[in-house]
C-alpha cells in the first residue's frame, strides 16, 4: 500500500517542483537575410532636372505632353510624374522576354553615354518580373534610370501596344516622335534625334 502511494505521490512532487517542465530550446539566430543585389540602373531623381546643356525644343508642330502617370524608380526613393521629367528625353518601352528590347539596349546604353548633359535616356520595364529586369540590366551593363510599369498604363496613355517602344520628348516636355518599327541601332537612333529633337549624337 505504501509502495502504491509513493508511485502515486512522486509524479505529483515533481511536477510541483518544477522538474517535469520542459527544458528551453535555446533561441536560433534569424537565418541572415538574403541580401538584394545591388541595382544596375541610376537613381531617377535627376530626371525631373533639366539637362544641364539642353536645346530648345525644334520649331515645328507641338506634340501631346507626356501622360499624367507616376511610375516608380527601380532603385525606390520617390515616385517620378512622367510630366515632371525634363526633356529632351529618350524613353526607351521594353521587358526582359522581348528579344527586340534585348537586341536594342544595348544601343540605348551607349546613347547614354554619348549624352553629355544634352537629353536624358530613360528607361521604362513594362509587364515585366523585378528578376528578369535585373539581370537583363546586369548582362547588358544598362544603368541609365529606369521606371518600372508593373502593367503597361504608359503604353496605354499613348494607345500603342508595342514592344519595344521609343518616344522622344523635347525640351518643352512635349512628345515628337514615337517609334515602334522594331530594334533601333546607333545609326537610327542618332538620326531619330537629330530629325525630331534637332540634337546631334
């Protein structure tokens, strides 16, 4: 009987004493956060400040202001208005699926650089993956500022449904020319510009 009571009474003793509890996993570290690669594409701020040796805008009959879109930055900070950029301004339209857009970025890369304070090459990622637009500006080595339109509202202001896309904008913020006859090379570029924005490159 006393045996009984002492199989009985030991678990009760134990577990008033705190001996049946559970012993504390020790706390993991967080696994390290993944880290972002580092975006390719200038920041957008200077878009809405006018080239520093801009021309006037060429005589001639004015086009459509850009459309009242925001769009955001591919590196973040703040939204852009598109009626906020300062022309003249090369809008290159494109998305990492589209052969085109690949063929021709680079051209639009070395427009960039060829720049010189005279007009501002931006890039714009339509119906495209944050992924795909990375890496496609990390193989190509495109760092010129890019905007990112998660639809294609951009395309569907200007009611052209076409990849990829070029849309020139002179000094007065206004649209000259837009193109969608396919991959630009150097050779069309320069004389794009040189016909509907009166800048040689």
């Amino acid at each position: 009987m006393m045996r009984r009571l002492a199989y009985l009474l030991v678990p009760l003793l134990l577990a008033a004493a705190g001996c049946t509890a559970t012993a504390e996993e020790p706390e993991r570290p967080a696994p390290p956060a993944r880290a972002e690669r580092p975006s390719p594409f200038a920041d957008c701020a200077p878009l809405t400040v006018a080239p520093t040796s801009a021309s006037p805008a060429p005589a001639g009959k004015a086009g459509d202001q850009l459309p009242d879109l925001t769009l955001n930055c591919f590196t973040g900070g703040a939204p852009v208005k598109l009626r906020d950029v300062k022309g003249p301004a090369v809008i290159n339209v494109w998305a990492s699926w589209c052969p085109p857009c690949r063929k021709e970025l680079p051209a639009f890369q070395r427009l960039s650089e060829r720049a010189d304070g005279r007009f501002q090459v931006i890039g714009v990622n339509s119906r495209d993956s944050r992924g795909g637009a990375q890496s496609i500006g990390e193989d190509y080595g495109v760092d010129f500022p890019m905007l990112l339109d998660q639809g294609d509202a951009f395309q569907r202001a200007l009611e052209r449904n076409a990849f990829p896309l070029t849309v020139l904008v002179d000094a007065d913020g206004r649209i000259r020319h837009t193109d969608a006859t396919g991959a630009l090379d150097d050779a069309r570029l320069a004389a794009l510009l040189q016909r509907h924005l009166g800048v040689r490159v």
